[in-house]
C-alpha cells in the first residue's frame, strides 16, 4: 500500500499526467454511454471534446502545483489548495462559457454564469477539503511512525550503552583483584623462583594488552578468546597451586568462530572464585565448544561447590555476559546455569551474529 509521500512522489511523476488523461477520457466517454439521451450533434461532440481538454489541462496544472508545493509545510499546502481551487473554479467556469459560446453556439448554458461559478467553487471546495483532511491525517500518521521508529533507535541506544556500561564496570570490579593476587604471587615469587615469576608478568602483559587492543572490537576469533583464557588459567594456577586442574577441549576448526571479546574470561573467573577456590582441595574446570547445526556451544563447567538456590546473576557477574549476548547475539542466544556436581554454565550462540549497531548509536 502507498505511503502519502509515495502517492505524491509518484503525483511528480511525468507519466501520472498520462495515467490522468486516460483516466479522464475514459471516464468521459463512459458517461457518454451511461446517458444516451444526449444528442450526438456537431456542437455537442465538440463541447465535449472541449470539456475533456479543459480537464486535461487542468490535470497538467494539478501536477506542477504538487511539484511546486511538495516541500511546503502542510498549512501553506493548504491555503496554496484552496487558492488554486477557487482559481480554477473561476477559470473553469470561464472557460464553459467561452467553450459554449464558441463551439455549441446554439446551446443556452445550464445555469446563470454567477450560479455556475458558485456551484464548481463548491465542488472544488469540497474536495479540496477532502483532500487536505487525508493529506493531514496520512502525514500525521507517518510523522507518529517515524517518531515511534526514532524513539525506538533512541531506546536501543540506550540498552546498548547500559549494557557497555555493567561491562566496563565489571572489568572496573574484576581487573583490580585480580591484579593485586597476581602481583602479590609475583612478588613472592622473584627471588624464589625468577623463571616462573617473568612468565607470569609475560602473561599478565598479554592478558591486559588483549583487553587494550580489542576494546572497541565487537567480535575475536575464539582461538584469541582462549589463548587469553589460557593465559588467565596458568596465572591462577600459579595462586592455587594443585587446587586448580584444567582443560580446554576445543576442536581447532572451531577456532575461527567469532564471539564478543571477554566472554568466556568472566565465566571462567566466576568457576574459579565462587566453585572451586570455596572447595577443600579444590578441583577441575573444563572449557568447551562444539559446533552444531545453525548454532555453536561454549561451555565452562567445575566440580566445585556449585550454587545453593538462586542465582544472583548480578553477584556472580553473569548479567554483564548475558545483556552482551543480547546485543551482540538478539535474542536467539541463551546463558544456562545447570546444576550438578559443581556447576555448568553453557553458552548457547547463533553462527551468524546480527548487525552490531553499538559503534555507530
């Protein structure tokens, strides 16, 4: 269906004069049939041929009046309407009577020439009138949808900067206390065992350069996001000694799939602070990721002391992960907790993620 724009755009158009014309012609001629009794007689066949090119000059006017008033606001469209039509009621009416006069000498006219100018400024007020009530409300209208859609963005735009924000806020939270066992491990670490302490600073420096760098990215390669994760595991490892067992079981093909940067880090963290770091003699942690039809699964499981209850996503960081799989991922994307003997927190992914729109709202 036509939008109003549309309807006048294509009203602009040199082939709606055509369209028009034929319109007109057709409907003349049609009337012609619907009303027999009217004598066929040289004088009557010219005045309507007469009437027929007045209306199609007209129809010409029409659409330089459409060409010349489109950019107009909608009041002066509609004192430029009711002018053209007054002027054309008295033109038209001019012009009956001078087409009478001239081709149909003989014919008197229907009605007094003040009767007949009133009578065709009605009919064009009339339908001016019709006409500029559909074009208000067809305009007011599209104006509500196109607030409706902006305001929709505006919406948008929002969820996408709150959802930036718990991020950031999380890697405020995080980053600092992690920093601060990682330096103290080190510390303790540069005159008993140098070696070990230079390939923690080593990791550390990849850890917050990856961060540095990939910021303002939407998407890395999994093999990056677990390189990171790698990294992150052996400091902890260093901290925990044996407490800490892990595995990473991804299949190499599946590293060139791309996902949200830092988002299995915060999952792993959660394992570790909240599962198994709160469990005597600790325990084991296993990340994984398969692939499978239309969708891929990340999955961060321990057998640590697992969750009691409801989650409280907000504690346990899990709110931040899911609000960016929503802006990354839509709604086709899913955060499970499974309970069981420690905990399991599967990421459910798209293959193909939507437009990411956060860069330019």
């Amino acid at each position: 269906m036509r939008t109003f724009r549309e309807t006048i755009d294509y009203l602009r158009r040199p082939t709606s004069l055509w369209v028009i014309v034929i319109a007109i012609v057709t409907i003349s001629t049609t009337l012609q049939f619907v009303f027999p009794e009217q004598k066929w007689t040289p004088g009557h066949l010219a005045l309507n041929l007469w009437f027929t090119s007045v209306l199609t000059v007209t129809s010409f006017f029409m659409v330089m009046f459409f060409r010349a008033v489109e950019r107009e606001t909608f009041w002066k469209r509609v004192v430029y309407s009711y002018l053209s039509l007054t002027l054309a009621a008295a033109v038209g009416s001019f012009i009956a009577i001078a087409g009478i006069a001239v081709f149909a000498p003989g014919v008197n006219p229907p009605h007094p020439i003040p009767l007949m100018f009133l009578s065709n400024w009605m009919v064009t007020l009339i339908a001016g009138t019709v006409v500029n009530i559909y074009s208000y409300y067809a305009i007011r209208l599209e104006n509500l949808a196109h607030e409706l859609a902006e305001k929709q963005v505006n919406e948008q735009r929002i969820l996408n900067l709150q959802a930036k924000a718990r991020m950031e806020s999380l890697r405020a939270r995080v980053n600092p206390h992690f920093l601060f066992n990682t330096l103290n491990s080190i510390s303790s670490l540069v005159y008993t065992n140098p070696e070990l302490a230079e390939d923690m600073i080593q990791k550390l420096a990849n850890l917050f350069r990856f961060s540095l760098d990939h910021e303002g990215d939407d998407l890395v390669d999994l093999k990056r996001e677990l390189q990171i994760v790698r990294n992150y595991l052996d400091i902890e490892k260093v901290r925990l000694n044996d407490r800490l067992i892990y595995s990473i079981e991804v299949d190499p093909e599946l590293e060139t799939m791309k996902i949200p940067p830092f988002l299995i880090q915060p999952l792993v963290e959660n394992a570790i602070k909240h599962g198994l770091t709160k469990k005597s003699g600790g325990g084991t942690l296993v990340v994984s990721a398969a692939r499978n039809t239309g969708f891929w699964t990340i999955t961060v499981s321990d057998n640590g002391v697992g969750f009691n209850g409801t989650i409280p996503e907000d504690r346990f960081g899990l709110r931040g992960v899911r609000d960016r799989l929503l802006l990354h991922y839509g709604p086709s994307a899913r955060l499970e907790v499974i309970p069981g003997h420690g905990a399991t927190v599967q990421l459910t992914l798209p293959t193909q993620p939507k437009p990411v729109h956060e860069a330019s709202l």
